[in-house]
C-alpha cells in the first residue's frame, strides 16, 4: 500500500496540497516512485523553504495543471492544436480587460464532457496569466481575462488545449507576452474578513432529483466573496470561488480530473454530457484564486440521478 502523504508540522495546508499532487495517478504509473522523485522539493517549498518552483507565497501559486504527474493521453491528442490571434506577441494593453482569440484545430472545442471520461476528438482549452491557471475555456468568440489585481508590466498568457479530465497537451501551448499599461489602473481588491467561517450549501438540485441534458446547480455561499476577475491571480483573503465536481474532489491534479467547472456566481449552467446513466455526487468545492482547496475542504454534497 503506498504509504499517506507527508505533512509539514506547522502547515497542515501543505499536507493538504501534496495529497492532492499525488493523489489519483494512472495505473500503473506508481505513486510511491513518483512521490520518492518529487515529494522532497514539494515537501521544502510547501513548508517553506527554498525551492525554484514552488513558493510558500500564495501569490505564486502551484498550478493544479503543473503537478509534476503523469497523465494518460487520449488517442490523438499530439493533434490538439491551439494558436492565438490576439492579441499580438509585445502588445501593450492600455485597457484592464485582455480578449484572447483562439483558434482550436484537430479537436472539437466543447466544455460539454469537461470533468467526465477523455473521448477522441473532443476537448477544451486552459489560459494560463504567468503560468497561473485562470480558467478552462471553450468558446469560439474571444477569451475575457480581467486585469484585476495585475501588476503594471510584462506578462505571459499561455494557451494549452486540454482534454476533458483537464490534462494538457503541453507540448501544443502556445505563449504571447504583453505589457500592461492601463489608462485607469483598477483599484486593487484587498482582504475581506468575516465573523464566521465561510461555507457552501448546494439549493438545487435537490437530493434524489433525476437530471438528463441541462441542469442548474445553485449554491449559497456564507461569509466568503465570489470573484471572476480574480482567477489566477494572488490569493486575497476573504475571496475566491467554487469548482463543481462529480464524485470526487480528491485525485489528480488537486481533484480537477473530475471537475466540470469553475464558478464565480450562485448559479452554473451545467450538463449531464459525458456522464454515464446512475447515480452520481455533485460537489460543491471553495477554493482560492489559484484555485487550491482551503484545508480543511469546504465543500457540499448531493447525491442525483442520471437518467439514460
């Protein structure tokens, strides 16, 4: 049996992180040899020492994509090709709104099917602001990445098609680099406090209800701000979002292999594609900017069907 991740004394977050690193591997890639390969740089930066990869500062944050696994690629997947339109290679971007056109050929571009079992020929695609994961995408109009919180400067966006379960075919990504230089910089978001704890209750669907084709899932969130524009970007206390996952939000890549989306509202628009006939757990998952669980999780459960 391979033996439970190991833990930083004073940081039970980072045991949190490196569970979820190696957690869900692919048979019969071992996990004992991939954690005795990785598991002590992993284990000095998540407990704060020095590490060129890592850093215990939330503001760069380990993308739940760049965990170090091996991940199994779908037939064809060497085909998903992605390539920017725009903006330029060296704009300067004077607004606080970056729109990115992609051009997605050798796939089918779909988040339909995102979080659910790889299928040939279908996918999505990852942007990535300085390799921090902003969100997963699937639209043919342009990519909206919000400037907020951004220092003024030189950037990186990064492109990386994807497969459902969210593994990407780096070696396709495709990289632009901008300045930021806004007309009216947008004020900074900073800490919130609440006087309790933050939670996250699912209002529908109900327990037991019956889903086939296009669903909504609906949350209340307690004493915890929702924010689009801060995806990617530096963890600011108090904010954050939900990611919505079926049957599990442990594994791979920090439990995204089943996640089917991102979620910064009280409402997703979700869809039964890609899941198979029976009985199945939706999950409702806090997280922070960079997308990281909070330890310990906050999250919701329902239990539904899904019809045939």
């Amino acid at each position: 049996m391979d033996p439970a991740p190991a833990c930083c004394p004073s940081k039970t977050g980072a045991c949190r992180v490196v569970g979820r690193v190696f957690g869900g591997l692919p048979m019969p890639v071992s996990r004992r040899l991939i954690a005795s390969i990785l598991s002590a740089p992993l284990l000095i930066a998540a407990c704060g020492g020095s590490s060129s990869s890592l850093s215990s500062s939330s503001s760069e944050h380990m993308s739940p994509m760049a965990s170090g696994e091996a991940m199994m690629m779908q037939p064809g997947a060497a085909s998903m090709q992605v390539d920017i339109l725009s903006p330029a290679d060296g704009a300067v971007v004077t607004g606080n709104i970056v729109g990115v056109q992609v051009q997605a050929t050798g796939f089918t571009n779909t988040c339909n099917g995102a979080g659910t079992k790889d299928v040939a020929g279908f996918g999505h695609y990852h942007i990535e602001l300085d390799k921090s994961l902003v969100n997963m995408f699937c639209t043919s109009a342009a990519a909206l990445i919000s400037m907020q919180n951004v220092k003024l400067g030189k950037h990186t966006l990064t492109v990386i098609p994807a497969q459902n379960d969210h593994s990407e075919i780096t070696a396709n990504a495709k990289s632009i680099t901008f300045d930021y230089e806004p007309t009216n910089p947008l004020p900074a978001i900073t800490d919130a406090t609440f006087s309790g704890p933050k939670s996250i209750k699912i209002l529908s669907p109900a327990a037991g209800s019956v889903l086939k084709g296009a669903f909504d899932v609906t949350v209340q969130v307690t004493n915890f701000n929702l924010s689009c524009d801060l995806f990617g970007k530096p963890d600011v206390a108090g904010y954050g979002h939900w990611h919505l996952n079926v049957d599990s939000d442990m594994g791979a890549m920090m439990g995204m292999g089943t996640m089917l989306a991102m979620n910064c509202t009280q409402t997703f628009h979700a869809t039964t594609a890609g899941m198979t006939p029976g009985q199945h757990t939706l999950i409702a998952l806090l997280v922070d900017n960079g997308h990281v669980p909070f330890n310990p999780d906050v999250n919701a459960q329902v239990a539904v069907t899904v019809a045939s």
